[in-house]
C-alpha cells in the first residue's frame, strides 16, 4: 500500500474513500445544522479508542459536560478511556469559569486565543500520544475575522500533522450554502467531506460526499446516510440522485463496489502485519 491510511471504522465511510484517511491529513466535515457533522467527529474518535489509539476532542461550542453526554447518547461511554489516559477533552468554551469547568486538565483560559488553544493541544498530544483529534468546530476560531481563517487553520495543521495525528475539523455552513468554510480553509486542508439534509416533498433526506482527498482515490458520487442509535451508517454501495422533480437511490455498478471492498481489504492488511511488527 504506497499511502499508509487511518480507518474511521464508521460504516460505510472507509469503502468510499478506498480504504480510509491518509495519516497525517486533516480532513474538513462541513455541512449545515443537523447533518451529523459532530456525530461523524465523535465516532471517528470513539472507534479509535476501541482499536486501542489515543484521542483527543477540542471544544469550542460545547461545555465539556455536554460534550461526555452527546458520547454517551450513542453508547460511547469515554469516560473509561479519560481514566485510562487515553482520551481528553480539550476545553475551549469555557475559559475555565464555573466549578466543572475548573476540574477539567486541559483548560484555554483565552479562547479567542489561537496560539495558547495550539500550545495547550500540543501538550495534550504529546501527554496521551493521540492519533486521532477532532475540533468542533473550527469555525468559531475565524467567525468574525475571515482573514485570518487560513492562518488558523494551517497553525492548527502544523501541530496537528507534525505531531504525526489525523484530525477531523467541524465546519459550519448556513442551510443552502455551496461552499464548505471559506477559501482559505478550503485550500488548506487535505480533504473535504460534504454532509447535507435535503428535504422532498416533505421528506428529509441525509447524504454524504466526499468532495477531496489528498493522497487518495474517492468516491465520485453522493451517497445515502442514516443517523442511528449507534452512530453513523454511509449507504457505500449506493448513491442518491437529488433533483427538483424526484429523489431516487441506486446501486452502485458492481466493478466500484469490489474495488472499494479490495481497497478496505488492503488497508485492513496493512494494518495487521504493521501490528505485528510493532508486537515483534
């Protein structure tokens, strides 16, 4: 395999991009409100954990109560893994205010503050040895200072990559917007995964597509996708046609469907012999 990649473990999701993540790129999950972009964030990381990596979730909209609570909605319980020393919550909401807020270890005092939020993950990478990282969501940092979302994102990156993790960034987009955070943050990362709700006839509909991937063959259509009690589930080996007039799903021709099974395949090779050395 010429590109070591980092499975997601979610359903679906490893099969439309051949296999997986590249390690090292970070990857922008944007979409509107209720697309499942956070939940997407959350079970990237919780997978990890389960396979016996270290991961990390930045806060920046929610209160790190709230973020334990919306894992364990799913049945993903971190709390084991925050004892264990192998999962932390990164609070940058709170500015350490509030009697909650002051038992958690990694605190941004200034969270308008980009270099101390870049100072405090790094600490926090290198203290857990984390693979995976997820910030949700990236759009608070450059909200009201669009100029500087490029600067953001790439300090984010430097740390991130250099520190040899994989990371998921949250990006908001107003319902019906085309674009996914802006130019200079689209640029930036290695990869973009587009998440939309789209309503018919008054159905809603979720779909998935991934728009790039640095370093890696992707999927070339939008394809179906379920929020479940347990997460996420990618419809891999269909594909939704959205138009004025109908929605209509179809099977993906049998030829993509095998050479995404033989791409997961690999990589789930790949895995086990680099295992197996490091046990060795």
């Amino acid at each position: 395999m010429s590109v070591p990649r980092v499975r997601t473990y979610v359903p679906g999701l490893d099969e439309i991009l051949y296999g997986g993540i590249p390690e090292r790129n970070i990857v922008l999950l944007s979409g509107g409100p209720g697309t499942g972009k956070s939940i997407l964030a959350k079970q990237f990381l919780y997978n990890g954990l389960l396979k016996g990596e270290s991961a990390i979730f930045v806060a920046l909209e929610e209160h790190p109560v709230a973020v334990r609570r919306s894992f364990k909605h799913f049945g993903w319980d971190v709390s084991k893994y925050e004892k264990e020393g192998r999962f932390a919550i990164i609070d940058a909401f709170t500015g350490g205010i509030g009697a909650s807020a002051q038992k958690e270890k990694y605190v941004v005092k200034q969270v308008d503050d980009v270099h101390e939020l870049v100072d405090v993950l790094r600490q926090a990478i290198k203290e857990i040895n984390a693979s995976r990282i997820s910030i949700d969501s990236v759009s608070t940092l450059y909200l009201t200072k669009p100029a500087m979302a490029r600067h953001t994102i790439m300090s984010l990156k430097r740390v991130i990559s250099g520190l040899g993790s994989t990371a998921f960034f949250v990006s908001q987009v107003s319902v019906g917007e085309r674009g996914f955070g802006g130019p200079g943050v689209e640029h930036a990362v290695d990869g973009i995964i587009r998440l939309d709700l789209d309503e018919y006839e008054g159905k809603m509909y979720r779909s998935i597509i991934v728009w790039k991937m640095r370093d890696s063959k992707i999927s070339m259509v939008r394809h179906p996708l379920e929020i479940t009690d347990s997460g996420i589930i990618i419809q891999w080996d269909k594909y939704i046609k959205l138009s004025t007039f109908n929605v209509r799903i179809e099977s993906l021709p049998s030829q993509e469907i095998e050479e995404m099974k033989k791409a997961v395949q690999e990589v789930k090779e790949y895995v086990k012999v680099a295992r197996t050395e490091i046990e060795e």
